[in-house]
C-alpha cells in the first residue's frame, strides 16, 4: 500500500471516495477496471459502483506499479498474475549500480594503462 494512505473503516466506498483515497481520477479507475479484470466492484442499483478495501487496496498496487515502477499496462497485469519479477527492493538496484560503476572505473584505469 502507498505511504500515508489510510483506508477508512468502512465496508463499501463509492468511486469518488476512492478516487480521494488512492488520489487518482474516476475516469482513470474505470479504465482501470476494463483493462485489469481482478478489479472489478460491486454494482447496484442504477450499475453504481461499490468498491471494499480489498478492492482499494489492488488500486493502490495498480498505482504504485504504474505510476512509481513505471511498468506498462500488460507488465503490470503480468505482475498481477504472478508471471513477472519483481526487483527485490531499491537497495538491490543501487548495490548493483554501484558494482557497476566500479567495473566502469576499473575498465576506463585498464584503458588508461594500455594506452
């Protein structure tokens, strides 16, 4: 879940609740819904949308995939359905942006050396 947001205690949350919680558009939540089809909201009535925590909570995954990551719809759908890997954190990234930087260091002194 995203830092700092907290879901309400509540059972059933319309879309423009939910759009305040996670701080995206309804419109972006409804295309959400036809491009990921394990987000899909309870309709009642007059096809009004309900969405529960659970719910909200694969929003926030959706956001932080796209918008944080920076995956594209079908990786993020991939990532969804357990097909993709995941880095295992951002100090894993950086670790190996640092052993790569030392073997661009070693490469350019050895360059340097048989010049």
């Amino acid at each position: 879940m995203e830092k700092g947001t907290s879901i309400p205690d509540k059972l059933f949350f319309r879309i423009g609740e939910v759009s305040e919680i996670v701080g995206v558009e309804p419109h972006v939540l409804r295309y959400w819904e036809s491009e990921f089809k394990v987000l899909r909201p309870t309709r009642v009535g007059s096809r009004r949308r309900l969405y529960r925590r659970k719910d909200i909570e694969l929003i926030l995954k959706i956001k932080e995939l796209l918008y944080e990551r920076k995956y594209t719809i079908a990786g993020a759908k991939k990532v969804l359905r357990g097909k993709a890997v995941l880095p295992k954190s951002k100090k894993s990234v950086s670790v190996s942006r640092d052993k790569l930087e030392q073997i661009v260091r070693e490469l350019r002194s050895l360059r340097e050396f048989i010049e």
